[in-house]
C-alpha cells in the first residue's frame, strides 16, 4: 500500500475508533468523577440531595445508549468504506477526537433534530431563500452547481437538493463525513435514531430532566429525495448531490497558490480535482466557515477560482477565528520570485481580520457586494431550553465575482 493510503487509512480508522471507543471515555469523564464525588459526601450532605445517585445511573443508562449509536455508526461506515470491521485493527485515536464525537453528538442535534429548527431558519433557510431568488425557476435550478465548503454534517447540501439544486458539499473533517454518510445512507424513516446530545452539560441547566431527553435524528427521511424525483422526474433529485473529502482550498484552490502546506499539496488527484473545478461553480454559500482558515487570503482566492465570472458567494457566520490561540509553527513551501520554492516558518494563527478589514479584503479580491447583513444573532449547537448560552453575532452577504 503506498504511503498516502496508509496515511489516509490512518485518518479513517483512527476517527472509527473514536465513535466504537466512545463510550469508556465519556464514562470516565462524566460518570466516574460523579460516583467519587458522592461517596465523599457526608450521610447528611446526601440525604439533602437524594435524588443525585439515580440521575448519576440515569446518565449512565443515557451513555450507553449514545455507545450503541456511536459504535453501530462506526461498524456500519467501516463496512462501508472498506475498512476492517474488527476494531482490534483500526489505529488508536486522540483525547481531542473523543471530543470530537461529543461535538458532533450536538451538531447531529442542530442539523437533523427539530431541536436545531430554530438555528436551521436563522442560517440554513435564509441561505436557501437567497438562492432560490437568484434562481426562482424550478425546472432549472439543475444547472446551477452549489458548492457548500465545511459543509459538517451535510443538511444544508440536501437542503439545497431539495429545491432542485447541483449541490456539492465539501468537508476536511472525518468526524464530520462518517457522521453525515451514516445519517444519510442509514436512515430509513425519519427519527429513526436516538441520541442524548446534552448528558456532557451540566451547566445552565432548569430542570435535571432536561439534561437526559433524547433527541430523535434524522427529523425528516432522506429518502425524500427519491420520492421528489418520482412525483417530478425532469429534475433529477438522486443526481444532484455529492460529497468530496478534503481540505477546501487543496481541492477547489488555483494550482499556483504559492503555498504548498498542510492545506494545499501537490498531489496528482488533488492538481486535477482543482483542475476540474476551475470557474466551474455558479453559486459558493459558506456557512460558520470562513473563521476556520489558517490563510484568510487563500480561502477568498479559492472562492473566486471555483466560481465563474460574475458568480455569487453567499456567507453567514460569525467571526470567531478558531487559531486565533493556535501557538504552534510550521513550515510551508513558498513560491519565489525567481520561481524557486523556499522553505520558511509560518504560523497557524496571525490573520485574524476585524470585520471591516474582512469586507474590503473582498471587494479588493474582486467581489461586489450586492447585499449585507452585519450583527444577526444567532447560537449555534445550542440546548433551546437551556438558561444560557453564546450569542454569535453574524455576517451575511452575496457578494458577486467581477
């Protein structure tokens, strides 16, 4: 097996393990500690709060049902994607990506669960309203290619289909694409699966009770999809939609960024991937997205190389730069002016533009605004019927390609 494949097998079975290990990690963080916690309690401090030991066992019994769902989700996309289903085989994972599976617990919630309702209408449907006025006509929306970068866990993409849409979704986390594969492809009905997305908050809690309700996911059937192209066969619904895995600017960027790095390589399938992609797109809709660059520059220039001349990109989302408090270093390939590749330092955080220097870095690359919204409130993997919560303020334009 040559080296890029086993790095990528790596990747795969190491994201698998997370969701089959699951569930001794977050008995370690949730239910141990609690159990130590009451047994240092005095007889008299426990009988002030009796009811504590059986919401510990009720959590527990929660856990293990979050276990099944996790573990069916790895043994299924294993089988899936050609991995071995014994898990004795896969690669060890990182205490980072257990919290990534807790994570994706609560984006399963915003995407697919009528809990996320309120989020969806604020981002999702305001998205999909702009577009379906930049093209009302039904019988034609087939021909208008959507790409959705750090698409998580793919409700926008099927969103958009549904509309008749080309949608492309695109996603760098693995985490993000086995979740998305399993909810799409696995489920037959709607709720069909469910999971306790809040057992790991314990923080701004009413009533106790709240902390253990279940949460049933998908809230619609995927299969949808075929029964619209079966009531409206000129628009071919199973054909709209696709997923590619993979760094955003590595798969839709120029082939002469001037950086090679983590996030843009020289590789073959990449090169022609990019290739193929060049002014291809009519429409960009980043969403929660643009704050998680390394390079804000290189993602604004890919954007405008996937998209055709006067295109559109519709963004929504906040700016809470997510390596802004990155210290590590790297070092990146850089294209000289004599054409050489030299070799120097460069850090992950150090491109944290405020707003305004973000709008006029745009319009400088080449865009338009034609709409913007500033200081949309909205929370984002949030309980609904928590006491409190992080309030992000968003930006939302369509800004055109000149």
């Amino acid at each position: 097996m040559a080296e890029p494949d086993l790095e990528e097998y790596k990747a795969l079975t190491s994201t698998l393990s997370s969701f089959y290990h699951y569930g001794r990690w977050a008995h370690n963080e949730l239910i141990s500690p609690r159990r130590v916690k009451i047994s240092s309690l005095t007889e008299q401090d426990l009988k002030l709060i009796p009811w504590y030991p059986k919401h510990i066992d009720d959590l527990e019994q929660c856990l293990r049902m979050n276990e099944d769902f996790t573990r069916t989700l790895a043994l299924t996309i294993a089988q899936d994607w050609g991995a071995p289903t014994d898990p004795s085989q896969w690669a060890s994972c990182t205490p980072q990506d257990f919290e990534k599976v807790r994570s994706i617990l609560l984006q399963l919630s915003r995407e697919w669960s009528d809990d996320g309702e309120v989020e969806r209408q604020i981002s999702f449907t305001k998205i999909i309203d702009q577009v379906c006025k930049l093209y009302p006509d039904l019988p034609t929306r087939q021909k208008c290619k959507i790409l959705v970068p750090g698409c998580g866990t793919g409700r926008l993409v099927f969103e958009l289909v549904k509309q008749g849409f080309w949608c492309q979704g695109n996603e760098f986390s693995y985490h993000m694409l086995l979740a998305s594969n399993y909810v799409l492809n696995h489920s037959f009905v709607a709720h069909n699966h469910s999971i306790f997305p809040f057992i790991h908050k314990f923080s701004h809690l009413t009533k106790r009770v709240n902390q253990l309700r279940p949460i049933t996911i998908p809230n619609i059937n995927p299969g949808e999809i075929a029964q619209l192209e079966q009531s409206m066969p000129e628009i071919p619904y199973c054909e709209l939609m696709s997923m590619a895995a993979g760094s955003f600017v590595d798969l839709y960027g120029p082939e002469n960024m001037g950086e090679v790095s983590d996030t843009y390589s020289e590789d073959a399938q990449a090169n022609e991937f990019r290739t193929e992609n060049a002014a291809y797109f009519d429409v960009v809709v980043t969403c929660f997205f643009l704050d998680t660059s390394l390079n804000i520059i290189d993602y604004i220039k890919t954007i405008s190389h996937s998209l055709k001349p006067g295109a559109v990109w519709i963004n929504f989302g906040p700016l809470l730069w997510h390596f802004e408090d990155d210290g590590n270093m790297s070092y990146i390939k850089r294209l000289s002016a004599d054409g050489k590749r030299d070799i120097v330092p460069t850090a992950r955080k150090g491109l944290e533009l405020s707003r305004d220097d973000l709008l006029s870095l745009v319009e400088k690359m080449g865009f338009v605004f034609e709409k913007h919204e500033s200081g949309i409130s909205t929370p984002y993997c949030s309980d609904p019927r928590s006491l409190g919560g992080f309030e992000y303020k968003c930006e939302f334009w369509v800004a055109r390609k000149t």
